[in-house]
C-alpha cells in the first residue's frame, strides 16, 4: 500500500477476529527497531508483547485483543515519551500495511501485570493488535482538522 493511501486509511481497530502470524508480529518488531529514539539511546526502551491469554485476561481496556505489544521507558522525561510515542506509530502502520488491525492504547497501562514489564521500566504506550474483517479504504481528510498557521 502506499504510504499516504495508508495513513488516509488508518482507523482504530476495537475487534479483533484472530491472531497474527510469526512472521506478521515479525515485521511489526522490524518496524518498531526502525522508529528514531533520541540520541540513540536504544537500551532506554524495551518492547514486550503479550500473547498469553492469562495475561490479557488480568487487563482492561484491550478490546480483547489477541496482541498487546508494550513500548516501555527506563527514563521519565518527555524525550524518551516522545520517542516511544514514535515507535508505537511505526509499529501500527506496519500493522495496518499488512491488514491487521491495531489501536494506540494508552487506557491498559495501568492493568498491566507488574511482572510482565522488565524491572526498571515503565509503559509508556500499548497497541493492541489482531486480524480484523475491517476494510481499509482512503478518505478525504480535510486540511483544517488541525489549524495551520503559515509562515513564508
């Protein structure tokens, strides 16, 4: 898919019809490895993705999600957010180029299994993610969703 025609397509997926393959949660992790983290300070992040249904079943607000995939932070400053927040989007669009469905997840953060995140790391973003029936089809976005002041 192209990418514009992607980005006009995407949409928060809240159903979820099945699990996604080796190889699609694969290229999703190649995505989330390509995001920019602040000067390159890979070993402040960490991803974890949660399969286990014993798991999911301990979390709210994940729409049954057969894939929750975790960005978490060593730091608390706005930077390492930021970045984060950039990992996540490279993650979803990998996903929704694929077909799957996926929605940013910031409401789960709290329901997550204090076991289940590495010991000196906080989530800071989530992506559920699954197949989907949904169809993905551009729309027109209008340019005024978000004001733009023009400086030339």
């Amino acid at each position: 898919m192209e990418t514009l025609k992607m980005i006009q397509s995407r949409k928060a997926i809240r159903e979820y019809s099945g699990q996604i393959s080796d190889n699609q949660l694969h290229e999703i992790l190649v995505a989330a490895n390509a995001g920019p983290v602040g000067m390159g300070r890979y070993d402040d992040y960490r991803l974890t993705v949660i399969q286990d249904p014993q798991v999911l079943s301990k979390m709210t607000g994940i729409y049954e999600a057969p894939t929750v995939i975790v960005v978490s932070i060593k730091a608390d400053s706005a930077a390492d957010e930021i970045s984060a927040g950039a990992i996540v989007h490279n993650m979803e669009l990998a996903v929704e180029d694929q077909g799957l469905g996926a929605n940013y997840n910031m409401a789960s953060l709290g329901s997550i299994p204090s076991d289940v995140i590495p010991d000196g790391f906080k989530p800071a973003f989530a992506l559920t993610l699954g197949q989907t029936n949904e169809k993905f089809t551009p729309r027109e976005i209008p340019l005024d969703r978000i004001k733009t002041n023009m400086v030339k």
